[in-house]
C-alpha cells in the first residue's frame, strides 16, 4: 500500500515538473487584443481586424510543441514578445506581414531584436481573414524555422512572471501639452 502511494506520488512529482516547464513562450502585447486594426482590400471598403488573437491562433497551429503563450510561474529557455504588423497595399495587390520578436534569455536579459517578413499577393477583398490567416501562418512558420530552431540550447531559464515587466516597459507615446484633437465630423 504505502509503496504504491510512493509510486503514485514519484509520477504525479515528475508529471508536474515537465508540466511546469516549457522550451519557449510568447508574449503579445496587450494592445493586439484590445485594439482593432484595419486594411483597406479596396478604395471603398475597410476590413477591421484584432491582430493577437488571429496571429495567437496561428502560432497554435502551426508551433505545437513547446510553444505556450507567457504565464506566470512556468519555466522556459526562452521568452518571445511578438509585434505582429499587417499592411495591404490594394493598388499592387500585395498583403505585406512583418513579425518583430525580441527574445529575451535567462536573467531577464534581452538577447536579439530580429524582424521577420512575409507577403502574399492577389486580390484579398473577398476572403480577407482567409489572406491574413495564411500571412500569420507564413510568419509563425518562419518564426519556427529562422529564429527558434537557431537558438542555443540553454540550461537556465526565464520565469514567466517577467512577462508583466515587458507589457509594462512598452514605452507610451508622449503628446505635447498643446495638442489639440482634430475635430472630427
């Protein structure tokens, strides 16, 4: 009875420390999720979008295995901050993404600035989500396969608490104290 319990224990013991630690995590400002963004696929008309959770869901599909989204108490090698950016140009035809990481390594310490990019071309005025979906997946899998297959194996981590440190050192835009709001009509 009591060795079973040990048994028991031992594996619920191992189970959890390889819950509680991860090879990577990623950070989206919060902004991506509070705030819409928008493209114009023609003169005419304009297609808002939240960008965090559509490029959220990409990185989910697309980096499935030691990849979670930035938590508080996890352990991992590495964290990611991620700034997604979506720019449809409907004169050429061409959806352009742009991907800014900053990794950040164990003490909390910025490693690399790296920007990745992609597009895609055609008419994205039928099917926009579809278009920007198959950017961010473009972007996710280049994120993958430029950036976190290149980085050393590390033995020291980074706690997912830091987390709150980089949403709040994102610095806010200063306006002078004589700006006056356009008047809207």
């Amino acid at each position: 009875m009591i060795k079973k319990l040990h048994y028991t224990l031992i594996t619920l013991l191992l189970i959890s420390a390889e819950s509680f630690s991860q090879d990577f995590q990623y950070h989206i400002y919060e902004r991506y999720y509070n705030h819409h963004d928008n493209l114009r696929p023609s003169a005419y008309a304009v297609h808002s979008h939240l960008q965090g959770p559509a490029f959220e869901e990409a990185i989910n599909r697309n980096l499935k295995s030691g990849v979670i989204k930035c938590a508080s108490g996890i352990e991992s090698k590495y964290i990611f901050s991620l700034e997604p950016k979506i720019f449809y140009n409907y004169v050429m035809n061409i959806l352009y993404g742009e991907l800014k990481v900053k990794i950040y390594g164990p003490e909390n310490v910025l490693k690399s600035t790296q920007t990745i990019s992609s597009k895609h071309q055609g008419k994205i005025y039928l099917q926009t989500s579809f278009y920007i979906d198959k950017v961010y997946d473009q972007l996710s899998i280049k994120l993958k396969n430029e950036i976190l297959d290149k980085l050393p194996i590390s033995n020291s981590s980074i706690n997912g608490n830091f987390c709150t440190t980089i949403e709040l050192s994102k610095p806010k835009k200063i306006i002078d104290k004589d700006y006056k709001n356009p008047i809207q009509a």
